[in-house]
C-alpha cells in the first residue's frame, strides 16, 4: 500500500479505476479515481478508458479481489501496465490514509 501511495504522491501520470459499486463509492473514496465501474461492467466499458493500452493503471475495490479480477479483464484486452491495489480501499484505511466520504 506504501509503494501505491508514493506513486501517487509522485505526482506520476497514473488512471486510478475504483471496481466497486456506486454505493460503495459513494461512502468513501479516493480523491484521485479517475474511473468508476463496477467490476463485472469494465469488459464492455472498455471506451471509457484510456486508449494508450501502455497506460499506469491501478485497479482497486474494497479489498482486492474485485480489482484483482479488473485487472486480468483489462490485460485480457490488451493493457500492459496494470496492477491490482492489494488490500484495497480497507488497507488504505488501515494506514490512516484519507479518503473522501466516511
């Protein structure tokens, strides 16, 4: 969760994709997402993403294992610069991280 929160801080050109769902988003977030879709909706939302498939992206939900699945859809169709947030929005919290709602 550290080395995600450096390259956030970095100030590094990243996409940040939130994969849970509205309600969840709408409690807490990271200021930073540039996306939200839900997980099982990012294969037929693929426009809505960066078109440079060597694009950073961070995928992450509320503890990995969404996310973790986003991101094998996303290197299904081609991303090549994709990491799962292990621990998800919980571990940020865990670290005393801010997020925006709660």
């Amino acid at each position: 969760m550290a080395e995600f929160k450096n390259i956030v801080e970095s100030g590094r050109e990243i996409f940040v994709l939130d994969v849970r769902t509205e309600t969840e988003f709408e409690q807490a977030r990271l200021d930073f997402t540039d996306l939200r879709i839900r997980h099982d909706s990012v294969a037929v939302q693929l426009a809505l993403l960066p078109e440079d498939k060597s694009t950073l992206i961070y995928c992450f939900c509320r503890v990995g294992g969404r996310s973790g699945y986003a991101t094998n859809v996303l290197m299904e169709n081609g991303y090549t610069n994709v990491h799962n947030v292990s621990g998800g929005l919980v571990a940020w919290q865990g670290k005393g991280f801010d997020v925006v709602g709660d």
